[in-house]
C-alpha cells in the first residue's frame, strides 16, 4: 500500500499519537546511546558541536514541515476555487438552458439538478461511485448538446450552451485532478517521518549527553511537531477530516435551481 494512501486511512488522532510515538521512542533511544558511549568512555560529547548538529537537524524538519504545510494549503485554496468555478459553471449552464428548445432544456435542467446533488453528497467513501454517475450525467448531457444539430435556433446560443457545457465537463475533471489525484507523495511522508524521527533521537542524544536522564520539555516538542503534521494530514484530504472545503457555492446554485423548477 502507498504510505500516502495509509496515513490518509488512519484517523486524524490516531495520526498525532503515532507520530508522538515516534517521537518518544527516539529520544528515548537516543537517552540511552548516550548513557551507553558515557558510560564505557566516562567522557562527555563536546557541547557545542553536538548543541549545533542538533539545531540544524530541527531547523532541517522545521522547513521541511513548513515546505509540506504550504504545499497542502495552497492546494486546499486550490480546491476551493475549483468549487466556486464549478458552481459559477453549473449555475450558467442552467441558465443557457432556458433558451434551448424546451424538450432539451427541460432535461438539461433536470440533468443539472441530479448533478448538484451528486457533487454535494460526494464523499472519500462514495467517491467512485460519485464519479461514474458524474461521467454518466455529462454523457447524457452532451448528448442533448449533440440534438441540438437537428433543431433550428440561433447557432450563437447553440454556441453558447455548447461552450458553457464544456466548461463544466473541463472543471469536473480539474476538481478530480486536484482533490483526488494531486496528494503529498508516499515519499514525501517517508522522507518527514525519517527526518522527524532522526532529529528526536539526536534531541535525546544530547539530553542523555548532558547527564539529564529525561527533559520535561520534549513532550512539548514532540506534540507541536506532531500537530503540525496532524494538521497537514487533516488538510491533504479532500471532503473529510476537520478542515474541508466549503461546498456552499454548489448548494446556493442548488437551491437557485430548484426554486426555478417547474
């Protein structure tokens, strides 16, 4: 299984008390090959090389954090904007209908509405689902597009029925793209874990060093780093976790939709 897929599938707490456990397991470790090299060589490492080794470690994992963190919140800024665009599409499509003969705009209206509501009960869980009936409705909508040959009306609002149809087609699959497809890579979550668990054991490598058996603040440490990647964990995942994006614009294209209904 990918190592992104398998964070995804864990719990958001069950994220915070596994990564703290990583972390207090290698300051753990890292106490104890201290205690290990000070008691077989009785000599301490020197302070300041170690002090500096160990400051440039947790810099390292803090703009590595920070580097993951912008490049998941511009993506859920990304998401949101894809929402607004699709419901703005949706909402004109409707509207462009109403000047469609009335066979096919009454059923490109219908279309449009089962379309709605598809997109705002899609969830992580129904998501294939939720895709084959999206495809099945633009399949049935471009299908009255293509009817549209046979009738006689004004070719710029065929036009601009067509374009606008197009436009929703193109955003479903840029919404796809990037809320389902584009996601923190499997290595990218090895590459921070690994950095993460070096940088603890080296914390308690000096602790140990300094002939501290255990300091009262690493816990600190360790859960800040561990709600940082919680956080950056909740917002890589689209349509679930504690920070989602807002589907309002769809349900008011939704709500315009139906009271419009005949």
């Amino acid at each position: 299984m990918d190592f992104s897929n398998w964070i995804s599938s864990l719990p958001l707490w069950t994220v915070f008390v596994l990564t703290m456990a990583i972390c207090m397991v290698a300051v753990e470790t890292g106490a104890a090959l201290a205690g290990n090299v000070l008691r077989r060589r009785n000599e301490k490492e020197p302070e300041s090389p170690l002090g500096s080794l160990v400051g440039s470690l947790l810099g390292l994992l803090a703009f590595i954090l920070a580097f993951t963190f912008g490049m998941t919140s511009s993506r859920f800024d990304a998401r949101g904007q894809l929402v607004l665009e699709e419901a703005n599409a949706i909402g004109t499509t409707y509207l462009r209908a109403s000047l469609l003969p009335e066979n096919q705009g009454l059923e490109v209206r219908r279309l449009l509405r089962d379309y709605a509501n598809v997109r705002l009960s899609t969830t992580m869980q129904n998501a294939q689902d939720a895709l084959k009936s999206s495809a099945t409705i633009h399949g049935q909508l471009w299908s009255q597009a293509k009817s549209l040959v046979q009738e006689e009306m004004d070719s710029e609002l065929r036009s601009l029925f067509i374009a606008s149809l197009n436009e929703l087609i193109d955003l479903h699959q840029s919404r796809v793209t990037v809320g389902l497809q584009y996601r923190i890579p499997g290595t990218v979550w090895c590459s921070v874990y690994l950095l993460l668990a070096l940088s603890m054991l080296a914390v308690g490598y000096q602790v140990g060093m300094s002939g501290i058996r255990r300091l009262r603040g690493t816990p600190v440490l360790a859960a800040a780093f561990s709600l940082v990647i919680m956080m950056t964990s909740d917002i890589d995942r689209p349509n679930e976790g504690l920070r989602r994006v807002s589907q309002q614009p769809i349900a008011d294209v939704q709500q315009m939709m139906i009271s419009d209904s005949p």
